[in-house]
C-alpha cells in the first residue's frame, strides 16, 4: 500500500499516508550529534557481530532502569532492526515441523519467518470483543508435543492491545507446566503505552530462561533508518543468535551502535514528549472514527494504530467499484480519497483495517474527513 501511494504522489496526486509504521518525528539532536561524532572519532570499522561491549553494557543498563530486568552483555546480541532479532532467534530455535503459537492479530513477519525455518505457524485468534488479546485457555488448548515457542507482541502491531501484568501471568503459569517451549516478546513499541507501565514476561522468574526479549530504536527513538535492534536471552540462545547473524551480515552499523547509547543512556525526554503527541493524536483519531458509520474500532492501548473492523462495507458498491474484502475497501480509499491503508488480512484478521496515527494532527484530520465522504458515496 505504501508503494501504491507513493506510485499516485509520483503522478501528482495528494495521497495521505496513514499506511506505514513509522513515527514523523525526526530523530532527536543529542542523538545524531553522538552519531556525528563517532563518524569523527573513526567509528567506521567492522563491529563485533553481538555489538559493540559499550553498547550491550547500554542495553543491560535500560532493562535494568525500565524493566527490573538483570542482564549481562552475554545476554545481548545486537541486530541490524528489530526483524533481524526475530529471524535470528526463529532460525536459531525453530526446526521443520516445530509449531509456532501466534495470536492474531500479529506483525506479518512473524508468520513468514516461522515458514522460512521450516516450522508450523499456529494461530489463536484475538477478537475485537476480547480487546484483540487472548485468554490462559486459549493458548494452554493449542499447545500440542510439537510446539517449540509462543510469538507475540506486546504493545501490539497492528491492534494497539496491550498485555497486563495479571494477563502475563497467566500466561507464565501455563507454559511453566511445558518446559521445552520458548517465548518470543516483541517488546518493540515497549514505550508508546497509553494505559501505565510496561509489562513483559520476562519478569516472571519460571520462565527468565526460555524467555528471548525483542526490541530496538526504530519507534522509542524516532530512528527507524538507523536499523539497530537486540535481544536479551539466556547466555546459549544469544550465543546461538550470534552464530546465525555472523554468517547472514556480521555486525550492525557502527555509526548506529555509538548513536545508540546515547540514545538508550540519556533522557527519555524527547520519547515522553514524543508518546504525549500519539496520545493526543489517538483521542482525536477515534472521535473522527466515531462519526463514520460502519467503522467499528476499539481503542488502541499502545503503538500508534487503530485496527477497526469494517464488514459492514462488504458487499456495497459505488457504480462500478465493489467492496467484497479489506483488500477491495483499502483499494478504494486509496483510489477515491487518495488515503493509504492497510488491509487486515496480512495481520490474521480479514475483516479489519489498519490505520496508522504517525502522522501529523493535520494530516489525520484531512484523511478521516476525506475516507468519511468517500465511504458515504458507498451503498
């Protein structure tokens, strides 16, 4: 979608892009003036392939101020972007034939990544009614012999549901009872968290050891071209993802990991402020979601999506132009109100939309203005 709409804006039309996962906020001064000096300093050699020892010293510091978490620089492998994490430790762990326990909806790399290692992708829908979230009991009737590891995400993409300490739990009591299944947490919108404090999994000591934390800069920092991302694992699965990153494309850019601990060692400042506008932008997105009819959305925790359900436009028609899908309704908004979406079916849920609200307040109104009247011409 987000191809389509820069192929319209190369034609001269206004497309307004709520497509894509990324924060319009520039990266902060202190942290490109760290990475301008590293340029100066001669940080321009190959890395270590688990990162620099300042920068996983870095990353051991944030888990222990934000997360409560202890953890070593054994512990820490960094990536070029928080994907090359999760390939990393879905390679590393999943073998053919393993099962893959994904609740819907989830990021789309996460089922394409279990396929490429040969494993089973199995998935536990999250309705809208359950807050896109699901239950102990859900996932305790899909485990079979065969699962090897959980993958979700919390804050999510593309729902916005957010898991509490309470909801994890449960969680950690059931897999408590199945040693031999690891847990992947994409903690990557850990920071934009409209509801309180985050929360991971990790934090229950039963499964410290299984547990494999993904996250990175890209939308804490407003650096998603940097490209850096890392886990923290137990020492031998880190060690394992080291080996698989080493024969794939070595260490990350050394610019980045320099710009990086700044980034993670000093004020978090600029990120609040940044989570203080998508909190505002978030009212404002579902109050205009609110006055289109047929558009039924529940309200995003964290991240800086909205994922409303739009089945009530299937089977409607403009003249020639039908709507049997979200494929078919996203097409038409890009086409008729020139704003870019993204269709549900690549998140495990067809009969949901993605919307995006990384976006200027400007921007936002004028798209919602303009999917409202598009829409309307529907019947």
């Amino acid at each position: 979608m987000a191809k389509l709409g820069r192929e319209l804006r190369a034609k001269g039309v206004d497309v307004i892009d709520l497509s894509l996962g990324e924060p319009d906020f520039n990266t902060p001064a202190h942290i490109k003036e760290a990475a301008i000096k590293a340029i100066h300093d001669n940080w321009t050699h190959y890395t270590p392939v688990a990162g620099f020892p300042d920068l996983r010293e870095a990353i051991c510091t944030k888990f222990k101020r934000d997360n409560g978490l202890e953890f070593k620089p054994e512990n820490i492998v960094v990536s070029t972007g928080a994907k090359q994490s999760l390939a990393n430790a879905v390679l590393a762990l999943v073998d053919e034939g393993d099962e893959v326990i994904i609740p819907t909806p989830f990021w789309v790399t996460y089922s394409e990544l279990v396929k490429i290692a040969k494993g089973k992708v199995v998935l536990i829908p999250g309705t809208r009614e359950q807050g896109f979230k699901i239950t102990a009991e859900q996932l305790e009737s899909a485990i079979s012999p065969r699962t090897k590891m959980l993958m979700f995400s919390s804050p999510c993409n593309p729902s916005g549901a957010v898991y509490s300490k309470e909801e994890l739990e449960s969680f950690a009591t059931v897999l408590k009872k199945y040693p031999g299944i690891y847990i992947l947490s994409d903690e990557i919108y850990e920071y934009i968290n409209f509801v309180g404090t985050h929360e991971t999994i990790a934090q229950f000591d039963k499964l410290r050891e299984r547990v494999i934390i993904v996250n990175g800069l890209s939308k804490g920092f407003a650096m998603t071209g940097w490209r850096l991302g890392y886990i923290a694992a137990d020492a031998s699965i880190a060690k394992a993802c080291e080996k698989v990153q080493g024969q794939f494309t070595s260490g990350a850019n050394s610019i980045t990991q320099k710009a990086a601990v700044t980034a993670l060692t000093s004020d978090l400042r600029p990120t609040l402020e940044m989570v203080t506008e998508f909190s505002r932008r978030r009212t404002r997105v579902l109050e205009l979601v609110k006055t289109i009819p047929g558009m039924n959305s529940s309200t995003p925790e964290g991240a800086f999506y909205i994922f409303p359900d739009v089945r009530e436009y299937f089977g409607k028609t403009n003249g020639s132009i039908a709507i049997g899908n979200a494929g078919d309704f996203c097409m038409y908004l890009l086409n008729e109100a020139h704003v870019s979406s993204v269709m549900g079916d690549a998140f495990g849920e067809p009969t949901c939309v993605r919307f995006s609200f990384a976006n200027s307040m400007e921007n936002i109104e004028e798209g919602f203005n303009r999917i409202k009247a598009a829409l309307a011409k529907l019947s």
